[in-house]
C-alpha cells in the first residue's frame, strides 16, 4: 500500500505540474471524492425502499425523489461534470488509476455508515480490485490527441 | 439476479467511458484545450455520441439503483470495476491492440477481486 500510495502521488504531483494549477488538484480531489460519497447516499436512500428488485420503472422515478438518493443524484451530476472537464484536461490513463482509489473508500464509507459486514476476504477482494485498476489505468493504452 | 444487474451497469458504463473521453477529446482540441463547464452542458445536447453516453449513464444509474438494494455497497461498487476487465478484452478483440505485461495482469487482478468478491 506505502509502494502504491507513493506511486498515486508522483503520478498525480507530475500530471498535476505539467497542468500548473491548484484548480487542478481542487478538480482532481472532488472527482476523486464525490463519487464514493453519492454512492453513499444513492445506497442509504435504497435501503429505506421495500427490498427487491421491482420491474416497475415508475419505482425508481419514485426512488428519485427519496431525499438521501436525491442528494446522492445531485452529487453524480456533479462528478460527471468535473470528471467530464478533468478529461479534458488530462489523459484517461492519468484519471483512472488515481480515481480506483474510489473502491477502497467506498467499501470504507459502507462500513462505517451502512454497518456493512465486510471480511478480510472481501477487504483482499477490494485491495485487488483497486491494484488491478490502478495497473490497467498506468498503461499509456490511450493516445493523447 | 445481482450478476444481471452488474452485468447491465458494467456493460453501459463502458460503452460510456468510451463516448465520453473520444468526444471530450475532440471537443478540447476544437477549442484550444479549454473546456469550460458551461460548454460541456451545451456539447451534450450538440454532440450526439456524448448524449449516447449520457443515455448509457442513466440507464447505468437505474442498474445501480436496483443493485444496491439487493446487494451491499461494498460488493455493489468494486465489482463494477469490471468495466476495465472488459474495456480490455475489447482492446485485444475488437481493435486489436498490443496488451501488455501490465495491462494483462491488471485486468486479471480485477477479474480475481471479482470473482473473491462473489464467493
């Protein structure tokens, strides 16, 4: 974690002085925050609704209206936003291993706040996802226009 | 009925990944390098494959709604991360790119996640 947490931030810190900006790292940061947060909220909205799966489109328009989903709604439209400019300004090679970040939080707000049993199996699980995306996002795949 | 609702959000995801970061390309290379917020409101409603992504997006959401009803968060958004396993396989496949050493092994760590995530 040490070894990938120091390599998040020297790609991060070079991406970030070739764009010269603090308003690129304020950028960076609410992508990298906001989506882990919605989810939250999009969840815990959920879970106030009659569980299963309902085929009625209607429900989920409903759904919309829950105070905790609309929240969650507001702030998905905001990182679709920021993460929409942020992919102007840098490559998605640069903003996918440095937003898998979001994985580890995710699991992490779920645990606390939803009080989700989460076990060491599910923690590796997790971890191995947030490695192999960090690997599959550092590979320069996709040519800079 | 998990699987079929990740299935749905992964697949639409990619599909809107990749609309989004071609067309956002194009639109920063049109105007300079600078994008702001209020045009890319405007370039979603000129710019029909970016109003395709934002249509896969929706329908991503409402797959994700319905998922984390019937399954945790902490299962729900991880196992999402299948987007980069198949967003390779379409590289290898479709374009027929080079995948690395790296690339494959990050596609495979994900794939492994998933697959300890659903035991």
């Amino acid at each position: 974690m040490g070894l990938s947490a120091r390599y998040y931030w020297l790609m991060a810190s070079t991406e970030i002085r070739q764009k010269r900006g603090a308003g690129m790292v304020g950028l960076l940061l609410m992508v990298i925050f906001l989506k882990p947060f919605s989810n939250l909220f999009l969840a815990w909205g959920m879970k106030e609704l009659p569980s299963g799966v309902s085929m009625n489109p209607l429900f989920y328009v409903k759904a919309m209206f829950v105070p905790l989903v609309a929240l969650g709604i507001l702030m998905q439209v905001f990182w679709l936003l920021f993460r929409m400019k942020l992919l102007s300004l840098a490559d998605l090679s640069f903003v996918l291993p440095v937003t898998a970040v979001g994985y580890v939080l995710t699991t992490v707000l779920g645990r606390i706040f939803l009080h989700e049993q989460v076990s060491t199996e599910r923690w590796i699980a997790v971890l191995m996802i947030f490695l192999g995306t960090a690997l599959v996002g550092s590979t320069r795949h996709i040519k800079t226009q | 009925m998990k699987w079929i609702l990740l299935t749905i959000v992964v697949v639409t995801t990619v599909l809107a990944d990749l609309l989004q970061s071609h067309e956002m390309k194009i639109g920063a290379a049109e105007r300079g390098g600078k994008f702001p917020l209020v045009s890319i409101l405007k370039a979603i409603v000129m710019r029909p494959k970016l109003m395709l992504a934002i249509i896969c997006l929706a329908i991503s959401f409402f797959a994700f709604l319905a998922l984390v009803q019937v399954a945790p968060l902490s299962f729900a958004v991880p196992a999402s991360a299948g987007t980069f396993v198949i967003e390779t396989v379409l590289a290898r496949v479709v374009l027929n790119e080079h995948i690395d050493g790296r690339r494959a092994a990050g596609a495979l760590l994900v794939l492994g996640g998933i697959v300890l995530l659903g035991r």
